[in-house]
C-alpha cells in the first residue's frame, strides 16, 4: 500500500527576511543554535552526520554536538563503529543541523580528525555513569545476538572496572568546516540560502544561492 | 570563544523495550512514522538527504518525503540542483529520519532513479501556486546576486505562463532502499538497533546492533 502525505505541508511564515547575517560562519552558528534553544527545540544539539566510503556510499546517522569552538564542531564516538571506519579511509564528512522550529538548516562540509586523548578522557570523566559504562561494554555496530549480551557484559564490567576509565576505542573528533550553509525557510518556497566557503587565504567567502 | 553543550543531554525514558518490530522493514516505517505524526511531531516527513560525489565529498539537505510505497521512497527537487548533479555521478544515497519528540531515527540506503514525467506532472498540478512559481523560477543552487533577482523572474513568469506548468527541469525521485536500520533511545544510552538487509532473493535479513 502507498501513502502519501502530499497535504503535509509548512508554510514558513516564521522568518519573513534575512538581511542581517554574520561575516563570521561560527559566530552565525552559535546565534542560530541558541535561537533553537531558546524556542523551545528537543534536542538542538542533534545534528545529521553522514560519511561516505572511498567509493561515495553515505551513511547518516544523529550525533550530539558537545563543543564549538572556532577550530570546529566537536563530537564523541565508538573508534571503531562505521562512522569510524569511513572516517578512516574518507575524513571529509558533512554536518546538518534541522531545527524545525526556527525553520532553519546549517549545513557544514569539512575533515574531521580525532581529538587529543587528554580532551577525550576530560569528557569522559563527566558523563553520567550509564553512559560511560554503555561505552566500554558494547562493540557498537557490530552484530549482537540479543540484549541478554550487553546486559551480562555490564554486570561483568562493573564487578571488574570500578573507576569507569576510558577505553582507548572511544573518544572525540573534530569537523573542520571548509563551507558552511545557513538555510532560512520563507513563504512560497523562496528561501533563504547563504553559502561560505574558505579561501586559500582562510577568509570567508558570502554568497546567495537560488532557493 | 568556546561554547560547549555537555550539560544538555537527554535520558531516554519513553521506549524501555523494543521487542515487536515487523518483519517487512516498510510496515516497520510507516508505523513509526504514524506514531511521530501522532506524538505531533513538527514536519513528521522532513529527512535528511546525503549524496556523495564519485570521489566520496558528502553533502546533505533537508526534503520532505511525499509518497512510500513498496518500491521507495519518494520526493522532489530541481534536477540541475547539487544533489541532481551528485545523483548523476553516484546514484546510491542515504536518508535519515529522526524524530525527537519519538526518540528514533530511521537510517536508509539505497539507490535513486527519477520517476516518470506523468508522474512528476501529478504532484506538480496539486502544489501551492506560490511554490510552483519558485520552482519554475529559482535556479537552484545556483549563485544569485540578490533576492530582487528571484522576485523579478517571479513577475516576468506570471506574465507569460499563467498555467504554471512543470518545467523540464524539476520534478520527481524515488529510492529504492537495500538497507534500513531502525533506532530506539533507550536509558543509560543502550539503544536499539535493528539493521534490515536485502538479501539476493529479495528477503530481508533482520539482525541486532550494538548501540
């Protein structure tokens, strides 16, 4: 059976102008991302993350931004789940952030490298203890036979490991943009779409792109 | 300046169990789907898109899904836009669904083909006036000089095609998936995944992730 969901339809009537944008993409960011908080959004930190293998197979999947700052977008992971292994053999990876309440996208392209071990442990330490104990205990993206296996590997890890310490196959990355895109959605489909891309001289270069 | 968000952090308290999941990953869709349309989810349909270029550069963007059958999904775009232009050299995409207010993500691969003229035509006769005219208009992805370029074509297009019909150059895909993957948060981060694979035969092969 079809469905079809032709009368699900916004119309963005939130934004009705966009003259006032930022020289500077992170500042923009930062601006839109608290604008997002601000009105109320569940999760406004989760943004779309998609790799691709060397031969262009992409694969998505939601992530949590934890820190920005003006070197990148910082985020944590299994080293050794998918992402990880297209991240191995393809570092150039895209973000998207959709905060449907402000009606608005920032999409980021950029190479992603791991953090330091030091920065990696530091949030380690503050995640709640279910966190950091699902961490140590599941091989994440590999295949697992039912969830009787994760359970038992807890138990058995907290009767071994009382600390929580980090294991070496998990820990941070950072995303370096080389072009971002801030999308603003407007009435009639007419949106707003404004692309910066780095220069060789790591300036930022603004243009409009047709909606 | 630094912004770091490692104290927002959601607990997944609203699926404690997932142990009912369909064996046809498409029945497994719709109902999640209804669910985040009844959970009054905003824009239930809006899902991340990635493309990748033959080399393996990701990009992604939100569209909104208009029809699933059992052939795909389906959704409509300029067919000179980056993502048309991605598509012609790599046809294999990935989509992402993910729905807060539901706590779950649908992941999906697959390879995408345009869809019919006459079919193309049909959405496009039962679009608003307004967003027919953009699409018309907009040469999208494109750099433009400024908004009064587009509001310009806008009235000039009026003048001289008052049917608004489909132009040639916009109109209709659909993604024939070969793999899903459904994700439910659960506490203390162990959540679930089921991967859905095609199998030669055209069976689905379901198995369990680590999260």
């Amino acid at each position: 059976m079809s469905i079809n969901f032709q009368n699900i339809r916004t119309e963005f009537e939130r934004n009705k102008d966009l003259t006032n944008i930022k020289t500077d993409p992170f500042s923009q960011f930062k601006y839109w991302l608290q604008d997002a908080i601000d009105a109320g959004t569940i999760d406004p930190t989760a943004f779309s993350f998609s790799t691709a293998t060397k031969d262009g197979i992409p694969s998505s999947r939601i992530l949590l931004l934890k820190e920005v700052d003006n070197n990148g977008f910082y985020f944590f992971s299994n080293y050794e789940s998918k992402k990880a292994k297209d991240l191995e053999e393809n570092p150039i990876a895209a973000i998207l952030f959709f905060w449907a309440r402000t009606e608005r996208q920032v999409r980021i392209v950029g190479k992603v490298s791991k953090i330091s071990p030091n920065k990696s442990d530091d949030y380690f330490k503050i995640r709640p203890k279910d966190s950091q104990l699902s961490s140590i205990i599941s091989p994440q993206s590999q295949v697992i036979e039912n969830r009787e296996f994760l359970e038992k590997r807890k138990e058995e890890e907290l009767k071994t490991n009382n600390e929580l310490t980090r294991p070496s196959y998990w820990g941070g990355y950072c995303l370096q943009p080389q072009s971002f895109e801030f999308w603003q959605g407007a009435p009639g489909r007419l949106h707003y779409r404004y692309k910066y891309e780095k220069t060789p001289g790591n300036e930022w270069n603004i243009c409009m792109l047709a909606p």
